[in-house]
C-alpha cells in the first residue's frame, strides 16, 4: 500500500524501488530521486486502509452476487413465472453484507 499512497502524493514519480518505508526509493520522470515525506507517505497509507476497510462489503457483495448470466436467467422466469427468485438473491446478498459491514 505504501506504493500506492506515494502514487497518489507523489504523481510525478515513475520509478518506485523497495517495498518498506527504509528502503524505498523514487524516481521522477527525470530520473532523479524524489524527496518523499515519510509521515504524510504514512498518513496516506492509513487513509487508504480505512477505506479499504470500510468498502469490504462491497467486495463481499460482488463475491456473492449470481453472475449476470444468472441474473439475467433469474429476471426472465421470474417475468414468465410471476416469481420473485431474482428479487429474492439479490435481497439475500444486501442483508448477509449490509453496508457499513454491521
């Protein structure tokens, strides 16, 4: 994560070496090494956790949801059928992985 925290402060930088915070290097387009703040390099990476954590049941969701080929089976015997079994999983997703993960 720490790479992409400099990325994301550092948008010039082209070239990134190591992958802990002592012994990273970076490289602008001009080949020269960039300063890099370590602590605003460290308050990003915390950042980024956070939202990852806080997004983890959307990756959950998109695990467990039908694919779209079934999705798309469910919705037209459903449409045939007067059923609701599309309706039904996608309900069934929501409720196990509600956001905010609670």
């Amino acid at each position: 994560m720490i790479v992409e925290a400099i990325m994301r402060l550092y948008p010039h930088v082209v070239v990134i070496s190591g992958e802990a915070m002592h012994n990273v290097v970076a490289k602008g387009e001009d080949g020269n090494v960039v300063a890099l703040d370590e602590s605003l390099i460290q308050a990003e990476v915390t950042r980024l956790q956070t939202e990852y954590d806080n997004n983890l049941f959307q990756r959950q969701r998109a695990d467990a949801y039908p694919s779209m080929q079934e999705q798309a089976d469910m919705q037209y015997w459903d449409s045939v059928n007067g059923t609701t079994t599309w309706q039904d999983a996608i309900a069934l997703v929501k409720s196990t992985y509600p956001k905010g993960g609670s």
